[in-house]
C-alpha cells in the first residue's frame, strides 16, 4: 500500500505546483476549445457529403471522437510531462537523485510530473462522450458503459507503456524528444476509425503503434461492438506491454552510467 500513497502524493504536490499559474488555464482553455471545436465542425462536413464512414454513423463516429480527445487528455497531462523530465534527468545527471530514493524507480518516474491543464481535454473528451451517446438510437446499456471504462483503462496503460518503452531509450541515444513529437502526429489517426484505412496501416496502427486498442476499442465498447474475448485480449496485451516495459526500463537503468560520466 505504500506505493500507491506515494504516487497519490507525488500527484498532488505536483497539483499544487501547477495550481500557482492558473493563467496558463485560460490560454489552454482556449486552445482545447478551438481544437475542439474544429474537430466536431470536420465530423460535420464529412457527414455533409456521405451518410456514413465505413459502416460508422455521425454520433458513432463523434463517439470516437470523444475518446480521442480523452485519451489525447490523459496522455498529454499525465504521460509526456513524465517522459519529458525523464529525458532532462537522462542527459543532464539528475537522474542519479532518482536512483538514490528508496522507492521503487519507475513508480518514481512516473508520478512526478503532471500537466493540470491538459485535463482540460479529459472533461471535454467526457462531454462529447456524453453527448454523442444520446444522438445514438439505441441506449447504451450498463455492460457497455463497464467495458468501455475497462477497455479506455487497458488502452490508456498500453499507450503508456508503449511511449516509455520509447523514451527508456534516452539511456542509449542523447536526443529522444523528437519521438514523442512524432507520436503526437501519428495519435492524429486515432480520431478516425480504423476500418478507413489499407489493411497494412490498420495492422501497424494496432499492433505497432496501439492506437486502434487504445482509442478505437473503447469507442467499440460503448457502441456494443466489443466482444468479451477482445476485452480479454486487449487484457493480455496489456500484460505483455506492462512487463516488457519494466523489463526494458531495468536494462536501461543498468545501460545508464550517471552525470559522472
């Protein structure tokens, strides 16, 4: 139990700091809305022109579009503040201070560093969420509301996994950012479903980089299309990721020769 209580605590210090420049709320409130707003508005036109994307109707696709912008949320406010301090600690020697604590290191690294801000994309995500499921002609039911929380829980520490896998190779390589830049325009897919795209890209956008099992399978859960066999799978998956992520960061952490070097 100690480390959860430690994380917990980690996160609000980290609140804290952050509640100190409330004037960056109004600037990412505006930025999240323009986002927003466009987003819906490109949903629109598509649906102006067909009457349905690959089998997806308007409110099923802002659905997805929902979960997009939620994940994106979580991503950005949680995961990248991480992984930026990760790579500064790498390169500039801090991250002996981080070896010298006697808790666990990745728990550590992962709880340090929160972009309050960028939960604004959360909330936001939750209301098009919100609203989409009551354009929808059948009603959600409370099966699909528990596989969705599942699945969005399962695909949200994929993701993670994934992109720490990736930043754990600052421990090799000086320069990494550049790699959860590119992420951030490859997620871009994420807001369509991925039967628009060829087969190859559907498969690397699943199984490559998991967007489709972070993104599209929650917005399955919710619209009755996810069978309990995937919901196990993305579970295995999960796993998989989870341990090749501990595994890696160890390598590393032995790979890493300190600011004295």
């Amino acid at each position: 139990m100690r480390a959860p209580r430690l994380a917990l605590l980690m996160l609000r210090v980290q609140l804290l700091n952050e509640l100190q420049y409330r004037a960056n709320l109004a600037v990412q409130l505006l930025q999240n809305v323009l986002a927003l707003v466009i987003g819906v508005i490109t949903i629109d036109l598509v649906f102006s022109h067909v009457d349905d994307l690959e089998g997806w109707s308007r409110p099923q696709l802002l659905v997805l579009f929902g979960v997009f912008t939620l994940v994106g949320g979580l991503l950005r406010m949680i995961v990248r503040p991480v992984f930026a301090r990760l790579v500064e600690d790498v390169r500039e020697g801090g991250f002996d201070f981080v070896l010298a604590k006697p808790v666990d290191t990745q728990l550590w690294v992962s709880s340090r560093a929160v972009d309050l801000w960028q939960g604004i994309d959360v909330l936001f995500g939750l209301g098009v969420i919100a609203w989409a499921t009551t354009l929808l002609p059948a009603q959600i039911r409370v099966t699909d509301v528990v596989m969705f929380c599942v699945a969005l829980l399962l695909g949200t520490v994929i993701l993670y996994c994934f992109l720490f896998s990736l930043v754990t190779t600052s421990f090799w390589f000086v320069r990494t950012e550049e790699i959860a830049e590119l992420f951030q325009y490859v997620y871009q897919a994420g807001r369509w479903p991925m039967t628009i795209y060829p087969g190859w890209l559907r498969a690397a956008l699943t199984f490559v980089v998991p967007i489709g099992l972070s993104v599209s399978l929650p917005a399955d859960a919710l619209l009755s299309r996810l069978s309990g066999y995937t919901l196990l799978g993305e579970f295995a998956v999960a796993v998989a990721f989870v341990a090749f992520t501990r595994w890696i960061f160890r390598v590393g952490i032995r790979n890493y020769t300190g600011a004295s070097a």
